[in-house]
C-alpha cells in the first residue's frame, strides 16, 4: 500500500534538489516542483470512507472493483485472482477467495472480506449447478473428485484423498486432521496444510466444487427436515441412500461398508467446504458438535445440540437397565420427548416452547447420538451388546406353530430387525443360539430347516395359518367349491380387519382381464371403506416434484427407465428413486402407525418398483406380526403365469407369517364380506 509519508519524504528531496539548481534554470526547476507536487496529490488523495460506503451501496455486479469502494491496494489484490468487477468476485469460489486474502495483510483482508459479504447479501452470490448432479451415483462423485488430484499432484495429496474419501482403508471418515497426518507418517502442521490443498483442487476442477456444494445442500434440507438436528451416522447414511452404490453392492456386507465409508468421506469433504463458506460469508450455517475426536452432530442452533445430547443420555439410561429389553418405539418416544425438551430448555428459557422432531426420527437421532443404544428396523431402542439369542427369541416372536425356518431365513430377519448388530453366525453355531431362547424350535436334519417341538395349531390372538375346518360339501353340488371359498375367504378378510393385520392378496389375472387386480382393489375398497394406493402413481409424482424442484428435465428421468443396468442413466434414475422413497415410507408409516386406529385398510397396489429397486423391505416393515398397525394393511399382488406367491416383481416379500398372511382370491360372486358400501378413496 502507498505510504503517504514516503511520498512527502520524495517531494521533499526534489524540492531541496530543485532549489540548488534553481540559479542555473530557474524555469525547469519550477516545473519539475509543480509536477512532483501533482504526482504527490494524486497518489496521495484519499476518498472519505462515506464516498466508498455510497459507492459499494451503489455497485451493481456489473461495476468495476476500482468503482465500488475498494482500495487500490485491494483492487490490486483480486486482480491477481482476475476479479476486476463485483460479479466476478461473488462468482469466486470461496476456497479460492480464502486463498487469495490470505495472502494480504489484515486491513486489506477484513476490507475484501466485508465488502463481499455485503455485496453477496444484496446482489445474491450465484452458484454453479454440476452437470447431471441429481444423477450422480456414489462411485461416480468418488471418481470425480479424484480425477481433481490425481494429475500432477503429490503422491502424498494423492493418498491424503484416498483416506478421506475411503478409497484406502484405514482411517475413520471424519478423523482429525493429526490423525490424517500420523497416518500419512508427516507432522500436524503439513496435516492442516493437505486438507487445505485438496480444497484447492476441489475448488478449481471441473464440477467437483459445484458437487460438494451439492451435497451440503442435501445435509441443509436433511438437517431441516430433521427438526434442526441430526447425527452425522445418520446424514452418512442419507447421502448414501441418495448417491447409491452399484446395484450388486447391497448383497455383500464388504461392499454396503465400503459404499457406507464412502458416503462418509463425502460428507466430510463437503462439510470443510462448507467451513470455508462459512468463513467468507461470516454466517454460520451449522454449529458442530464432536463426541471424543469425530464430529457428531450438526445443528441449526446451539440449544438443539444440548436437547439431542439430554435425549442421547436418557437412550443410555433406558437401554443400560437391562440389556436384554428391546423398547417399544412408542414407550421410547415418549421418554425420549421428555429427555429432548429437558436438555433444551435447560440452556433457554424455561418458558420457550420447543420444536420436537417426529417420534420415529427422535428415536433415531437419540440411538445414533449415545453411546450404548441402537435402533431396530421397527423403531425400537435397544442395547448394542444385544445377545444373539434375544434378537433371534425378539426377531422370531409370533411365529405360527406349524411354520418352519431356514437358516438363512432367521439369519435374515434377524438382520432385518437389529441392522446394527453383528450377524448371527450359521450352522452349527446357530443351533446353540436357537437353543437358549424359549421358542422351542429344533433342528430337521432331514427337512433343512428349524421346525417347532410341538406343533400346536396357532393361538385366536397369532396369525393364523390354516383353513377354518367345515364339514365336506357333496361332490355333487356345483357350487361347492365356491361356497367353501367363500366361506374361508371372509372370514380370513373379517379376521385381518379385526386384528388390524397384513394381508398379502394374489389375485389371479384371466387372458382377456389383465386389470383384474385393480378392480378386487376397487371392489375391497368399495366394501370396507378402504384407501387405495397406487405405489407406482404415489412414486412417478414424487419424482416429477422432485424433478421440477431441482430444474431436472423429466423426459430425462422418464427415459433412463429404458436404460442398461449399469450405465449412467439407470444410475441416474436409481438415484431419484432412493430420493423419493423415504418421503414414501413416511406417508405410508403415518397412514398405518400413527393416524387414529381404523378397521378401514389401507390397500395397497402397483407395488413393483419396491422390488426393482431393492426396497421391499418397506413392505417388511409393514407386515411384520409385531408392529403397532393402527389399520389393516392389505398388498393386492397380480398372479400372472409363473408367478404364484406373494411375490412382487418375481421377488418374494417378506412375511412374518406366510401360511396366515397369503390369501389366494377366488373369482365367485359376493366374496366380500358385507360392508357399508362406503366409496373407497383413492390416492393417485
């Protein structure tokens, strides 16, 4: 920056060489004064702060930097980065913005720093969109941002981004930055030093910043959508649902870890760009809390950060009383509210009211928040250290006595409902497990399977899984076997209402009646008073919001349905689907756990998609015998030729019990069990 006094000190010198010289040429001698004098004028003319605060006011993104209230000195600076107008400055990456006042001194860094703050507040700052961002698969966002570091950079840089986006083993995704640094075998300072350099590349590769920003959207409308808080194992795991792995990867448990790591080093990445952001703009979005060295939790306000942890506590407490308990969701959530609104207003006002999250994803933020609890599949809390034998004797319970099991298929529902715990192990180390619970089941050599001791027929309260008996009907009668039908047929829709329970409906389709299972839906509807929906419809206009939301063409979407698996486009539209499939699940665990209890059903069709998409366990959530429905759930499954069974899709659906929760339909007159005549609704 020009030194006033410097200037002075120069005109002074020539002034005194003038007047030595002024005898001999009196004429130059005064010339050269008046033009220092000038030189020294304008240099040194300052414009009152009031000029630059009315010329910023007035800037418009148009208007050159040297126009706008900026210093020489700062001007000078941004001209460096080639920023020489107001847009061109909101346009900068921030990563890039940090980097260059870095490098000045303090007067000019807060100068720069304040002046772009206020011109992002009044003009916006725009922002680039990644080409294809609501397609991209979670490989995909790996790959493009290594292509970013992996030319002509160190190989130390190199492998610092294969550690933090889980491409090399053997470092937690959010580990500190001396931990990255040990790992590395270099000191701490050169730790603090990569990040900021892989930040860098980030900032300047082809789309890779505008992805990262992305993403931090995502976590913005997840953490809103959370009430405010959420864990960061549960926004790991939401970024995976949203940027899915390749469609063989959920099989394996290596792959679902490496898929889960890698959802983790993206949103660690993303969040130090948002820290960035956060420094530029001097607005905080999130305030971070850390549990030991990992980040885990991000809220909107500090008050919300002390609810979580005094309901993370309380999960603690609950879970630690006894180990072997698993806690009804709703006995959760209840403790869990309480717990939440204590730690909230312990740092408030007493008196404030508190904004409590939704009982299912309170007891999921509490469980991924403490110590010693997890949640269940069914939204139960539960101790991590769970024995083997009680999640089987919790996993299996309301089994029908006649029902048998295959290894593989309580292994399974085990994993189903305590995803957090281990994998019980197979046979034989199965058969002591099964042993030491009070179920009674056995080992069949002979059958393969586990089959109960004594096969007593099922308790009125259980599922049931055989025909009512009836005398035999004369042979000769012609509608006998109708009249039986009919018979077993209502009293198994009479007993599904009254129990409020899941009924698996295979209606057979006729040649010349391909939409034969939309008319039984209509028809059950109509008699029981019922609600219709069509998941597919319920699906396609979830995905045209989306759509339409984030500028993504629809033909687009519409015509990746016809892609090849495993290109780009069926990534593309895998990715919209596990967008819209929770928004799914919430209307669905709503309408059936949480609405008044109602003998109306909830009949459901078109469910194929769940199965194309690896989401049937949606289904298995609903028909599990243990779960609190609140009103009969009914699945109308066409029975088209060589697909028999409560199958969606040619792929089974999970079902607590098959032999009770399967109702072939029979095509006879008056099936249907009286109703009011009540016309159905119908969600399209």
């Amino acid at each position: 920056m020009f030194d006033p006094t410097i200037a002075q000190a120069m005109v002074d010198f020539f002034a005194a060489a003038v007047s030595r010289d002024s005898a001999h040429r009196p004429d130059t001698a005064e010339d050269m004064l008046r033009g220092w004098q000038r030189i020294f004028d304008t240099v040194t003319a300052q414009p009152s702060p009031q000029d630059d605060d009315a010329a910023a006011e007035r800037a418009e993104a148009a208007t050159a930097l040297a126009a706008a209230g900026l210093s020489p000195r700062a001007v000078s600076a941004l001209t460096a980065a080639q920023v020489t107008t107001v847009g061109e400055l909101l346009a900068l990456d921030s990563t890039r913005l940090n980097r260059v006042v870095s490098r000045e001194a303090k007067p000019t860094r807060k100068e720069i720093t304040d002046r772009y703050r206020q011109w992002a507040q009044r003009l916006g700052k725009p922002r680039a969109r990644p080409t294809g961002s609501d397609l991209f698969g979670l490989d995909d966002a790996v790959a493009l941002l290594m292509s970013a570091v992996s030319r002509g950079k160190s190989a130390t840089r190199t492998l610092a981004a294969e550690l933090l986006l889980g491409i090399t083993p053997g470092l937690n995704a959010f580990a500190s930055t001396t931990e990255i640094a040990e790992k590395l075998g270099k000191s701490g300072p050169r730790g603090v030093q990569l990040l900021k350099e892989l930040q860098d590349d980030w900032a300047d590769g082809e789309g890779t910043g505008a992805l990262l920003d992305a993403v931090a959207d995502i976590v913005a409308q997840m953490v809103s959508d959370f009430g405010g808080v959420a864990a960061v194992a549960t926004l790991t795991t939401e970024i995976r649902a949203r940027l899915p792995e390749p469609v063989s990867a959920p099989s394996e448990t290596a792959a679902r870890a490496r898929a889960e790591r890698a959802a983790g080093g993206l949103l660690r990445v993303a969040l130090d760009r948002l820290n960035t952001h956060e420094t530029v703009s001097g607005e905080k979005q999130f305030v971070r809390r850390r549990h030991g060295r990992q980040l885990a939790l991000l809220a909107t306000d500090e008050t919300l950060l002390a609810a979580a942890e005094a309901a993370a506590r309380r999960a603690d407490d609950l879970v630690s009383a006894d180990t072997a308990a698993v806690i009804p969701g709703p006995t959760a959530a209840r403790e869990l509210r309480a717990a939440f609104a204590a730690g909230y207003h312990s740092v408030t006002d007493p008196q404030s009211p508190v904004a409590l999250p939704a009982d299912h994803r309170l007891v999921r933020l509490a469980a991924a928040v403490s110590k010693h609890a997890a949640m269940s599949g069914r939204g139960e809390l539960h101790d991590t250290a769970l024995a083997p034998a009680d999640a089987v004797a919790v996993a299996l319970r309301g089994l029908a006595q006649s029902e048998s099991l295959s290894p593989a298929q309580i292994r399974s529902r085990v994993a189903a409902r305590f995803p957090d715990l281990d994998r019980v192990p197979l046979r034989p180390h199965l058969d002591a497990i099964v042993a030491r619970t009070d179920l009674d089941l056995t080992w069949d050599q002979q059958r393969g399977e586990y089959r109960f001791a004594d096969p007593r027929p099922p308790s009125a309260t259980s599922m049931h899984t055989r025909q009512p008996t009836a005398v035999p009907a004369r042979t000769d009668a012609p509608d006998a076997t109708a009249v039986g039908a009919r018979v077993n047929q209502a009293a198994v829709l009479a007993r599904s209402v009254a129990e409020h329970g899941f009924l698996a409906i295979g209606v057979p389709i006729p040649p010349d009646r391909p939409g034969e299972h939309e008319r039984v839906a209509a028809q059950l509807a109509e008699t029981h008073d019922g609600q219709v929906v069509d998941v597919t419809a319920a699906l396609i206009a979830a995905m045209r919001d989306l759509a339409s939301r984030q500028g993504v063409s629809w033909d687009l979407i519409r015509g990746a349905d016809a892609a090849e698996p495993g290109s780009r486009d069926a990534h593309g539209l895998r990715t919209v689907v596990e967008r819209v499939i929770p928004q799914l699940w919430e209307e669905l665990r709503r309408n059936v756990f949480d609405d008044e209890v109602s003998d109306k059903p909830l009949i459901l069709t078109e469910a194929s998609p769940l199965a194309r998409y690896g989401h049937l366990d949606v289904l298995a959530k609903l028909s599990d015998l243990s779960a609190p429905r609140r009103r009969p759930v009914w699945l109308v499954l066409p029975q088209l030729r060589g697909q028999h069974g409560a199958l969606v899709d040619r792929k089974p659906i999970q079902l607590g019990s098959p032999g009770g929760q399967f109702l072939l339909w029979q095509h006879t007159p008056a099936l249907l069990a009286a109703g009011d005549g009540t016309t159905a609704k119908k969600v399209r």
